[in-house]
C-alpha cells in the first residue's frame, strides 16, 4: 500500500478531497477530479511506517485566500548556510519498495502506471504549462515551495528530522506536484515573486500560501506583495488545511 493511500484510507473522516481545498479557485494543480488524493489528519503512529515522516495535526484551519496571505509572517530572509543534502532523499516511509517520488507518480497519473518500485510509464497533466506526459522521465516532482525558500524562510533553524519529512510530505496534497521537468528546472529555488507558472496563477499562489502556513513559514516583502496582488485578483476561496506534525 503507498504512502497516500494508507494515510488516507486510516483518516478517512477528516480528510479533504484537493478538488474541495481549490473550490472557487479553477481546477486543482496537475490532477483531475478522477484521481484526487486525500489530505487529511494523520494517526500519531502508522504501522509500518519508518519515521520521520509529515503527518497532520488534528485541528483545521480554514482561512479565506487573501486573509492567509495577510497572516503569512513577514521576516528578513536567512539563506547562509544552505546544501540540499540537509532535506535528505526521496524516502520509501511505508517501505512499500516506492520512493516518494514513486508515490506522487502513482497518486497523480490519470490512468494505471507501469514499474513497480521504480515507476516508468503513466499518464500526467503537468498543470503549470499544461501539458501531458506518458513517460516518467518526462516528469519531475516539484517542491511547491523549493527546498531553498524554506531554508531561507525558516527551515534553517529545523532539526534534521523536519527538513526530511517536509522535502517528503505525503501527508497533504499540495507540497509535491508532478509537472514537466524542464518547466520545475526553470523555477529551480525561485518564490513567487521571482516566478509564476504560465498558467493556474491562482491556484498557484494559494496552494503555496497553504504550504507556507503548514510549515510555518516566512515570506519576505517582495515574495508577500506578490501574493497580495495575484490574490486581489482571484477568487477569494477557502483554503482549508492542517498544520504539519513530524513524527520522528
């Protein structure tokens, strides 16, 4: 069973369908309605699982989009320091032989996937230039909010722990989306304020809004006015999400 699945099946009544976290906000980044994953709260424990691991706390927060970007804390980056080798590696948390990386592909494919601990063909919607792809290499799993931007933003001062369950939080829709690899190397580490995807700027910007408050994390002025007036023009939707825990 992957990751997704045995959380969500375990959380069945708290959990939240992505297509109800994007309502009034057009359709949800790089999955249909079909294939939705759960988001909801995680156990405390799962058997099974090897820590650590992002699970969610049990309380719902439910903000409309442009209070959430109003909440998002303004502080001074902190980027020194910085090696991507400090989030760790794609973990296989429920040692079903699938990496995360393998799971989203899994979660996120439109029709049936081929591979099994390492995934090969399926069928993706990269939402962000919308285009699909078939074949695996085509895809990359993006970080909503780079590994980067949340080092600078607050992740510096984590323990070893937080940083690999956030760089493999299964536990919420939103953090990783698979989209077309050329168009996740372009972003690299880059916030808002330096990069939008060509297309779904609303969904976009509130879906990462919802990541930085799981987290806890800062924006700086630039990256916040942004959010601000991509907002001042969306739907003002509701964005329903959980606090994350680690469970280590």
């Amino acid at each position: 069973m992957s990751v997704r699945t045995g959380l969500s099946a375990l959380c069945a009544t708290v959990a939240l369908t992505a297509s109800t976290l994007a309502v009034a906000g057009g359709p949800a980044l790089a999955r249909s309605t079909a294939t939705q994953p759960t988001a909801g709260a995680a156990p405390a424990a799962v058997r099974g699982m090897t820590s650590p691991y992002a699970a969610n706390r049990k309380a719902t927060i439910t903000v409309r989009f442009r209070e959430a970007v109003r909440r998002l804390h303004l502080a001074q980056e902190t980027p020194r320091g910085y090696d991507r080798d400090k989030f760790g590696d794609w973990r296989d948390a429920d040692g079903d032989c699938r990496d995360t990386r393998a799971e989203v592909l899994v979660t996120e494919s439109l029709r049936a996937t081929t591979g099994d601990c390492t995934i090969e063909t399926g069928r993706w919607f990269s939402s962000y230039d919308r285009v699909y792809w078939t074949d695996a290499g085509d895809v990359d799993i993006d970080h909503l909010v780079p590994l980067f931007e949340v080092w600078r933003s607050g992740g510096k001062a984590w323990g070893s722990a937080r940083r690999v369950a956030y760089a493999n939080d299964l536990a919420d829709s939103r953090p990783l989306r698979a989209v077309t690899d050329n168009v996740n190397q372009s972003k690299g580490d880059q916030d808002p304020s330096d990069w939008m995807p060509e297309f779904g700027h609303c969904v976009y910007a509130r879906q990462y809004a919802a990541v930085k408050i799981r987290w806890n994390l800062r924006v700086n002025a630039d990256e916040k006015d942004k959010l601000r007036r991509v907002a001042s023009h969306c739907p003002n939707a509701v964005i329903r999400l959980h606090k994350a825990r680690v469970v280590s």
